[in-house]
C-alpha cells in the first residue's frame, strides 16, 4: 500500500488528516491520532504536529468546524448528513481524502461502515448503501494494489499479505459494531465540544450521560408457611412474633471508594488522588505507571456497590510524563471539572466525579519538572 503524500502537499485541515468534510468526529479523532503517533513510525517533526493540533482542535468543536467549511465553501456537517447527499465517488462513502487518505482506508471502511448500520437502523437510508460501502472499499484497495509479476516471490508476498490480514481484521471489527448499532437502536444525539484553557487537542470527545436507569423495584418476601402437623408430633408451638426487618443500611456517598493503597499526601512523591470520606478523613491513593478504579480485585481503588462496574474509569502515564485518563464502559462518560468525557490527559486540581465522590487530581510541580528533565 502506497504511502499518505508528504503533510506540505496538503492544503486544508481535511487533507492533512486525510479524511471527507462530512466525516464524523471519531473518524476524525482516529485519523488524527493515526498522523500524531503513526504506529511503527518516528514521531512526525513539531512543526507538523503544531498543524495536526491546530486541524484536530478545529474539526473537533462543531462551531468551529461549520465556520471552516463555510469558509471552504464545503458542506456544514451541523446542517447537512452523508444520507442528504447523493454520493458517486467511492472515497465519499468512506470520507476519506482521494489523494491523502488511501491509507486510512481500512480505518474508515471499519468506523463508516458502523455509521451507515446506524442510519439504516433508523430507517434514515435503505439497506443497499451497505453493498456501496462494502463496494467502495473494495474500489480504494485494488487501486492501491501492485501490479501482479509473472513470478513473484515470498517475500515480495509477504507486505501484502500484512495488508490483507489488517483489513480482514478491521473488516470484522467493523460488522461486529454495526450488528451492535442495529441491536442498541438509534445513535446519540450529537456530542458537545471539550475545548478549554487551550488544550483542545488533548480533550477529545464529549457526550451526554445517559439517563439513569430506575433502581429495581424492592421484592416483597412471601410470608411463611406454618409447618405440617405431622412433623410437630403433639408439640404446641408457639406463634413467632412478627418482627419488623431492619432497613438496609446505605454507605454513605463518600464511603464507596477504599483503596487498596493510601498515605498521607505529604509522603506521596509523585501524582495521587484524593478525596474526603464521610467520616472528614483525607484519603490520597499514589498513582505509579497506572491505577484502575472498580470492583475488580486487581483494581487499585475498590467501587462498593453491586451495581458498580468491575472497571469504571484507568488513568496511566505515558511516555511523555502525562496522565491520561479512560472512561472503560462501552457507555456513559465521567465528568471532569463538571463535563462529561470519555477520557482525556489530566492537569493538577482537576475535579474527577467517581459514581457521586469528588476525587482531585494532584501532581507536584517536581514530577512535571523531572519528566520534562529526562
């Protein structure tokens, strides 16, 4: 597969991620992590990813992208869907870029192709568009394809091939999230922007919560049956007085998060959480490379509760000395400084919201400095 031309032949912020002007927001996110951290390739010059930063901070906030396709006099993705337009071109059901994103087409193919299950789902378009996607696939991939040679050898086979399988894997990957589309129902509503304090590239995707789901109905417990005569054998017994059974006791707000390791957050060098129990005791749980927040028994902060998730929320450090934060189940977001987010890198004094617990985020200036340092 022929490489993405070079980023100083593209001319606008679509080209240089190499998608469509309707493509939606997580293929735009996934393109843009794709040219940032191109897997198996040397991190691209600073000078590209200013530009990278500055076409994903721009395509990223619905406001902010409608200004610039009007401006480009393109479609405004706010006012206009891929199913309103009357699509031709093979790159249009995939919304990738003709000439910068051949190499994303098997991304796109996986991610438009759920987009297209959903809009079927909802009766927005007939079923047939999924042969054109599918077709279309098919058109952008033998055209990247090398032209056959009369004797080819194994090694010359061999690239091809890890092309094949990619696709092959992504091709699965993607009707597996389009079969859950048509079982889940109709999408979410669009998402709203998580652009503040200039760091836009590094707050990707917001959605709306959804509605909580209205606890269970209490089981009322059958009375107790009087046994047999024939097992009392003549024995009078008295009648049981009916006690009344104790409410259930609900841990306070504060008391569902225990963790498995804490100190005092003088002693803790590097970044910790930390909260207030009901009780008004300071908690701080030390993170080290990473730290997961659930009910499992491997998590490093335990969620106490039958409803809770067995992971909810990981936070880990990357290479580059930052703390990142993941939203793990497949839905719902947690709230970040009162927005909500699937995930995003976390700054000292971010207030994180764990299932009603405000957690603060801490991270002493030395660790930053000594990052930075090596």
């Amino acid at each position: 597969m022929e490489s993405a031309p070079s980023a100083s032949a593209a001319a606008n912020h679509y080209q240089l991620l190499g998608v469509g002007p309707l493509a939606p927001q997580d293929l735009i996110v996934e393109a843009y992590w794709m040219r940032s951290r191109p897997p198996g390739k040397p991190v691209p010059p600073e000078s590209l990813l200013k530009r990278l930063n500055e076409a994903y901070a721009t395509l990223v906030d619905p406001e902010r992208r409608d200004a610039y396709n009007e401006s480009l006099g393109l479609p405004v993705p706010s006012r206009r869907h891929l199913w309103q337009e009357t699509l031709r071109a093979p790159h249009e059901w995939l919304q990738v870029d003709p000439v910068f994103g051949r190499d994303l087409v098997p991304l796109a193919y996986s991610i438009m192709r759920e987009h297209w299950l959903e809009a079927v789902a909802t009766g927005r378009v007939k079923r047939d568009v999924i042969r054109q996607v599918d077709a279309a696939r098919e058109a952008l991939t033998s055209a990247e394809a090398p032209a056959p040679v009369s004797a080819p050898s194994r090694a010359a086979e061999t690239p091809r091939r890890l092309e094949l399988a990619a696709a092959l894997r992504s091709g699965i990957a993607g009707l597996a999230r389009g079969v859950r589309a048509l079982v889940q129902g109709p999408p979410m509503p669009p998402p709203e922007p998580a652009v503040e304090n200039g760091a836009a590239e590094e707050r990707i995707q917001t959605l709306t919560p959804a509605e909580p789901e209205p606890a269970p109905a209490s089981r009322v417990p059958e009375p107790e049956q009087a046994p047999p005569a024939f097992l009392t054998r003549g024995e009078t017994q008295e009648p049981a007085q009916a006690t009344a059974a104790p409410a259930p006791r609900t841990a306070p707000a504060a008391d569902v998060l225990v963790p498995v390791k804490s100190a005092p957050p003088e002693s803790i060098e590097g970044a910790y959480l930390t909260w207030t129990t009901a009780s008004g005791d300071a908690v701080a749980a030390p993170i080290e490379e990473f730290l997961r927040v659930g009910t499992h028994n491997l998590c490093e902060i335990r969620l106490v509760g039958e409803t809770m998730p067995e992971e909810l929320v990981r936070i880990w450090r990357d290479p580059d000395g930052r703390y990142v934060l993941r939203h793990m189940p497949a839905s719902g977001v947690v709230s970040i400084n009162g927005k909500p987010m699937i995930w995003a890198e976390l700054e000292d004094g971010d207030v994180i919201d764990l299932c009603g617990v405000p957690v603060t985020f801490r991270q002493p200036a030395s660790v930053g400095a000594r990052s930075a340092s090596s």
